[in-house]
C-alpha cells in the first residue's frame, strides 16, 4: 500500500512538472510571436504621419520650389548633395504627378517645399527563449529565459509644404523606417515612403 501511495506521489509530481513546463513554453511562445509580429513591421516598410492646414486651398497651388533641405544625425549636421539631390528627385516626382510645376528659386512659386533627415540608434529587447532543463525547482523545472538585445538605426525623412505668399506651413509628411545595411536599400525605403505620403495629396479638408 505504501509503495502504491509513493508511486502515486511520483506520477502527481510528473504530472505537475509537464504542466508548468508546458504553462512556461505558452508563455514563451506567445512573447516571441509577439517579438516576431513586431520585428516584422518593422521590415514591413515606412510608416508615414500626415498633418495639413485645413483652412488652406490646395487646388490653388500650381507651382513649387526647393527651398533647401538639412540633413541631421547625431553628430551634427550633413552635407551630402547627393543624397539632397535624390530625395528632391523623389518629392519633384510626386508633386509633378499631382499637376503641380517645379520653378527657379527666383521664380514665383506657390509652394515652398523643404525637408530634412535625421538618423537615431535605438535598442530593442527580444527573447532568445527557454534555457536549461528539468532540474531544480519546486517541481524540478530549471526552464529559464533567456534573451538579447538588438541595435537598430531609426531613419526620418520630415517634407514640409509651406504657402509661399504667407510663408506659413500648410502640409508635413513625416516618414519612419528602420534603415538598412546599404544608402541605396535605404533610399528606396524614402522613395516609397514619399509615394505612400502623397498618394492622398491633396488632402481632403477635415470635417
């Protein structure tokens, strides 16, 4: 009888360590789903942010004008005409397909356009998931967690509209991507988050 009772006991305690493992990998799994779902909006492509003056008429624009860029990151500011030159290519682009022209810098314009970029490095914590095995512990788990740190590079790409009569800012695009490992896969990441900004463009008024 005895022997039985301590059977019993054996299999209650195997039975408790296959639920708490088990309770420990939902856990885990649901965490790195969650991670993973994360990560991969952030390969998803830019996410772009539209703000605009309401009371503006944006079908009275019909021309518009570079009026010169800054790039930024954290070590000051950039001179990079190259760079300068594609993204007011893409912008050029954008606008062009909207009807509007582009003018000399000492033409009349309706729209001043301007932009700028900056770069920031940011970290963030994924989960590497269960370390060790059946060992220890109350109910002889010895499951840990276990998980890293990931370093990225944050890029923002900032278009202003600006009504050039009043010299007030009439409409923003602000576009936010992870960079990549090469300029040219990052300014394709620019290029389509400038198409993407300007695909409502332009804008209805706000009720």
């Amino acid at each position: 009888m005895q022997s039985q009772f301590v059977r019993g006991r054996g299999l209650f305690t195997i039975l408790l360590l296959l639920v708490s493992l088990r309770a420990i990998n939902v856990r885990f799994l649901i965490a790195g789903l969650a991670l993973g779902l994360l990560a991969a909006g952030g390969c998803a492509g830019p996410k772009v942010f539209i703000d605009f003056d309401s009371s503006a008429e944006f079908s009275a624009f019909r021309t518009f004008v570079f009026v010169g860029p800054t790039d930024r990151d954290q070590g000051g500011p950039l001179d990079d005409s190259l760079l300068r030159k594609r993204i007011e290519e893409m912008v050029g682009r954008q606008l062009t397909a909207k009807g509007l022209r582009q003018v000399g810098v000492e033409d009349p314009s309706d729209l001043l356009v301007d932009f700028w970029v900056g770069v920031k490095d940011k970290q963030r914590v994924e989960s590497k998931g269960i370390t060790g095995g059946a060992s220890g512990g109350r109910y002889g788990s010895g499951a840990g967690y276990s998980g890293g740190t990931y370093e990225y590079r944050e890029g923002t790409l900032i278009v202003d509209l600006a009504e050039s009569s009043k010299k007030e800012l009439v409409w923003r695009a602000t576009i936010v991507a992870i960079l990549r490992g090469s300029q040219e896969k990052n300014l394709e990441l620019a290029d389509k988050g400038v198409a993407k900004a300007f695909e409502d463009y332009p804008p209805a008024k706000k009720k």
